[in-house]
C-alpha cells in the first residue's frame, strides 16, 4: 500500500471505528512515512466463531493500509480469565487461533507478510516482565483493577485473585510488545483508559487505542460461543448457516441492534473491498425484480427503514455471502493435515457417558424362571 497517501492510511484505519484514544500518535507516524506498529490480543478459550470475523477484517484493513500488526495469542490470559481455558489446552488453542486467524485473513485476498503472531507465555513469564507486575501491583488498587477488567473479566463473587492481574498484563503488554497502539473491542475502554494512567507510573510511554463497537449478534445480543443459536462456526455447513441467517432475529424496518444489518456493515461490505470491489447484492428474482446492489450501509439502512428491503430477502443474500466469504476458510482447513489435528486436541470431544445396565435383581414381573431362581 505504498501508493496511498496518508490521509488515504488514516481513514482505512479509522474506518467503522468507534472512538480513538491519543489518535495523534498514529496521525504523526502516517505524517512521517512511517508503518503504525498495532496489537490485538485475544485469549485462547472458546472455539473462535463469524464472530472473529469483525476483528479480522479491521485487522485486514490495518494490514492494508500498511500497519505492522502483532496479534497476541493470550494463553496465560486465558488461563487467569477464570480458568476459561484448561492449562493442558491454552497451546493447542493458541495454534488453532494462529491457524484460524490466518485463514480468515487470507480469504480476504490480504497480505500477512506484516502479521506476526506471538504467544503470550513466550515473555510473560520472564523476570523483566513479572517485575514490572509487581511494580504494578504495588501502584493500582483493588478498586481501580476491577474498574479496569469490568466489561472483559469475568466478574463473579469471590472471585479468583487472577482476574486482577488480568488488567495489569493487558497494559503491560503494550510496553513488551513494542506497539505504538492496541486495538479492541468497546467492551475494553475502561482497560485502554487505565493504561493510559497505568505506564506513565513506571516510566512507559502512552500509547494510541483503537476501539470497534461492540456488534450485535445474530439474536440481536452480542454473539456469544456458548449460545449455539447466536454462533456460527467458521466450519459450519452452508445449510446449517441458510438456517442460522435465517433464525436470526431481524425485525422488519428496524435497523438498531440489528445482527444482519450489522454483519454487512462490519464484515461483508469492507470484507468486498478488501477484494477490490465493495458492494453487496440482494437478489429480488422471485419478484421479478432487479437485484439491489449497495456500496454503502447507510443505503441499506434508508431502505430496510422503508421496507425496500426487508428481512425477507436480505436474510438468503447474507447466508450467500457467508458461505463464500467461509468457503475458501473451510478448503484450508480440509487441506490441512495439521489444522485438523490440532482442532481435536483443542477442542476433544466430550468422553461418551457409558450407559449403566440397571440391576432389576431376580424377581422382576416377566422374570424367566431361571432368572427368579
């Protein structure tokens, strides 16, 4: 992406954006010619599903607009998160994420040569870092520590000390990956606001914050791994996600918390242009009408709004292109030997319960006469 100039780099990275914190930073470093160094970490629990779609494809504009991107495989994070993530299972899973993220990536036609993946046990665990935790530990308090995680760590009572340290590993990570900016989703500006405060203590600089909105899923709630309703696997048959799209709550004329209206917005539209040609159809053939082709979500919006496009016809039109943004995703990974091993010592299938054979002792009705004996 030498070719674009930098207010070009700009508005592809802020583009969907929510907010940027000290958006100077990455402004100046556009100014000067230079690449903007960005992380996003993501814990390596729950089998990613469409839902990593939305990071990914601002990933993939990143990528295009010319950032060096780290994304951070959190396996220790996971594991603090309250134990979402089974020790013996955080480094199959990181591999799966690595291989998972890197497919969707390239199912958008972007380069990876500017994507490198890190594993956070690789430096977590060493003494500079853990340190630095101390240091950390001996500044923030309790309070301002579950301000921090609120939104992103699971919050129960008497809850395990490590979801304290979560928020604190988070902000260091900027400092010992060597980024200019992290981005996440909404959910984590209480954790970007405190790093911000946090690093400046220990002699850090700040650094820039990229936010995504948090994206309604397709109940219209946040797309959640445990709600096989609101999820779709990324190897997920093209029938099982017709059904899905299908299901997905869609009320007619109204576009707030809409989840389908919201996937195109996040993932298909800028997914199209990231292909090099934006647009997304709707095809009315039953109606006998012409198709209709939209280049942007606020046309899709006056029409959902006025009922030229209901949920009718948008609903099959998104299922379509899912299965082809999913297709090629789903031909690595049957053409990978590794992916495929990896994925069952990720995520085993559950043990088979043994059916018990109930005792009736001898004398049952209908017993046989050798039986009753």
């Amino acid at each position: 992406m030498a070719t674009m100039e930098p207010a070009e780099r700009l508005a592809l990275i802020r583009e969907n954006l929510a907010e940027i914190l000290n958006p100077e930073i990455i402004e100046k470093i556009l100014t000067d010619g230079g690449n903007p160094k960005i992380y996003w970490g993501t814990a390596t629990t729950g089998r990613p599903h469409c839902g990593y779609f939305v990071p990914a494809i601002k990933i993939a504009q990143l990528l295009a607009a010319g950032c060096d991107v780290t994304v951070l495989l959190a396996d220790i994070h996971g594991f603090l998160d309250n134990l979402k993530a089974p020790i013996e299972l955080v480094q199959h899973r990181a591999e799966f994420y690595r291989l998972t993220i890197t497919a969707i990536l390239q199912a958008v036609g972007v380069s990876t040569d500017k994507l490198k993946f890190v594993l956070g046990s690789s430096y977590q665990k060493s003494a500079e870092y853990v340190m630095d935790v101390y240091k950390l530990c001996s500044l923030v308090s309790e309070h301002d520590a579950k301000k921090a995680g609120a939104e992103v760590v699971k919050q129960t009572s008497n809850a395990p000390l490590s979801g304290l340290l979560y928020p604190i590993l988070q902000v260091l990570d900027e400092q010992y990956l060597d980024v200019d900016a992290q981005f996440g989703g909404l959910d984590q500006r209480k954790l970007f606001t405190a790093a911000k405060d946090w690093l400046p203590k220990i002699g850090y600089a700040q650094r820039a914050h990229l936010l995504n909105p948090m994206v309604p899923g397709l109940q219209g709630g946040k797309m959640s791994a445990s709600d096989q309703d609101s999820k779709i696997d990324l190897l997920e048959t093209p029938e099982n996600v017709t059904k899905k799209i299908r299901k997905a709550t869609a009320a007619p004329k109204v576009v707030e918390e809409n989840g389908i209206l919201a996937f195109v917005e996040f993932v298909l539209l800028p997914s199209s242009a990231l292909r090099g040609n934006r647009g997304f159809q709707v095809d009315r053939e039953r109606d006998g009408l012409e198709p209709l082709v939209y280049t942007s979500i606020a046309q899709m919006h006056d029409d959902y709004r006025n009922d030229v496009l209901s949920p009718q016809i948008l609903k099959p039109a998104v299922a379509k292109a899912l299965n082809e943004l999913m297709a090629p995703i789903q031909e690595a990974y049957q053409a990978s030997a590794e992916w495929q091993e990896i994925t069952l010592k990720a995520y085993p299938p559950p043990p088979k319960k043994e059916k018990k054979v109930k005792d009736r002792g001898s004398r049952f009705p209908g017993a046989k006469p050798e039986e009753a004996k």
